[in-house]
C-alpha cells in the first residue's frame, strides 16, 4: 500500500504552552503530503491557544477538567480509532522537525508489520543526542539515580541504563521509549489498549512500551532520521512535579513488580545480549 494513501493522525497535549514553540512543532506535523489530522488537547485553564489552530487538518478540543497527559492523549487517540486511522503520532509540544520524518518512519512501519511504536533519533537544539531509548526500569533506575550523590556510580548505570554503549547510531529494539515522540500502530493500540489514565504524568510511556512487547510487538529506534527537542526536566525543578512523578513511580512498580519483576529481567537482559553482539 502506498503511504500516502494511509490515515495518520497525531496529537498534542497543551498547557500554557509558548506559541512560537508550539507553532514549530504543529507546523512539523503539517508539513507532509501524507493524509494527516491533527488533535490539539488543551488542558489549559483558559482556550486561548485556540487561535493557533488555523488549517482545516487541525481540530481543536479544549480541555480544562486537565486529567493527565495520558488521558488528554486518549482522547485524540479515541477519535482517531473512530476515523479508522492507521497510524497515530503522540507528540510533544517542543518538538520540531524536517520533511520527509514521518515519511520513512511510515514507510518502515509499513515494511516491518511487527512493529507497534517507533521512535527517531532525538536531538537538542544545539544537535547533541538526547539519550531516550532505556531499559525497563527498575525502581533504583526511576528514583534512585536521581538521588544518589556519587556521580561516576549514576554515569555507569546511565551507560547501562540508557543505552548509551550502543552509540545510538543503529537500529534497535528498545524496550522503553520516550513519550516526547511516540508513533504508534493502531491496530497495536486496539489491541493492547490506550495510555493507563491512572497514570497523570511520566510513566505513562513506560507502561504503554510494556504492554506492547506484552502484546507481541516490537518497539523500535530508528536513527536513520532524527527530531529536536527543547528538553526540559520539569519534575527536577517543580516540587509538584516531582511528587507527581514519585507517585507515578509508585503505581506502576505496584502494577508491574518492584524488585523481583522476573519479565522485565527477561526482557533487559534479551535486549542487552542483542546489542552486545550486534
């Protein structure tokens, strides 16, 4: 089938979001001959970003009651079951990129039919690599290497961890990919069912990722074509936001297993020899 014959859909979540920022990374997803649609979810106390929301392929939804990142993406991924999309691309507000991205990703989804989410390379603003593809974590890797204070110990696992022995420079299979791009499979969706809304925010990737290498599935870095990203840690600067993902931490440890999680060993360690002999 050609790709342009395909429906792809793609959201984002708002919250008193910067509109030029915004406005790079709706003009991304725009800028494509693909058969796009694009859902604005606006948890934001006010609609004022409505007026950004100008072309036809745009539909806007205000969206106050503010119930999770998670949440406000089921919506648009909700509706995009209804219009029989393909594909559906949960994106960040902060993330920009060129013609032609989503064009080979579709087109490797489209050849590789075990697929259920890909991810590009990722990239700072200044072209440094953001290190995005993680293992499952464990619960020293979501909370604790945040708060050990012996540097060369957190650097180590990160090398681990984060994949970055690999170099990021090939195609991989990674069982934890970054929410800030998440291009998903919707006959994966439909099966293994939408973001866990008891999830409000960070986590809620995390979980998905599981339970589509549970459901059979492949989740994928692809380098080939890469996107920016204005990261910013939030939850490192925000209280609020770090009990938020403290507390996030905590359901999905309850939900998947603390310390003796037997299937995320197995799947770590599968992962790990992969790469290592690859």
């Amino acid at each position: 089938m050609k790709i342009e014959t395909l429906k792809i859909s793609g959201s984002i979540v708002l919250f008193k979001n910067e509109e030029n920022i915004l406005q790079d990374a709706i003009a991304s997803f725009l800028n494509t001959d693909l058969n796009v649609l694009l859902y604005l979810i606006d948890n934001s106390p006010t609609d004022i970003l409505r007026r950004i929301c100008e072309d036809r392929r745009v539909i806007y939804i205000h969206n106050p009651s503010n119930p999770g990142f998670g949440a406000a993406h089921n919506i648009a991924i909700k509706m995009a079951a209804k219009d029989n999309a393909d594909y559906h691309l949960v994106l960040n507000p902060d993330v920009y990129y060129n013609n032609g991205v989503l064009e080979e990703l579709t087109q490797y989804m489209e050849d590789n039919r075990d697929i259920g989410n890909i991810m590009p390379k990722v990239l700072y603003p200044n072209d440094d690599t953001q290190h995005l593809c993680k293992l499952l974590p464990t619960p020293y890797d979501w909370i604790g290497r945040r708060f050990n204070p012996i540097k060369s110990m957190v650097a180590k696992r990160n090398d681990l961890f984060e994949l970055r022995f690999t170099g990021y420079d090939k195609i991989m299979d990674v069982p934890y990919l970054s929410g800030c791009f998440m291009y998903l499979r919707m006959s994966a969706i439909n099966k293994v069912g939408l973001f866990d809304e008891r999830i409000f925010m960070y986590g809620e990737e995390t979980d998905l990722c599981r339970r589509l290498i549970d459901g059979g599935y492949r989740t994928v870095f692809y380098p080939k074509v890469h996107i920016y990203h204005h990261f910013d840690k939030g939850s490192h600067k925000s209280w609020r936001l770090t009990k938020i993902g403290m507390q996030s931490a905590l359901y999905y440890f309850n939900k998947w297993g603390w310390f003796f999680d037997k299937k995320r060993s197995l799947i770590n360690k599968s992962i790990l020899s992969k790469l290592k002999s690859s």
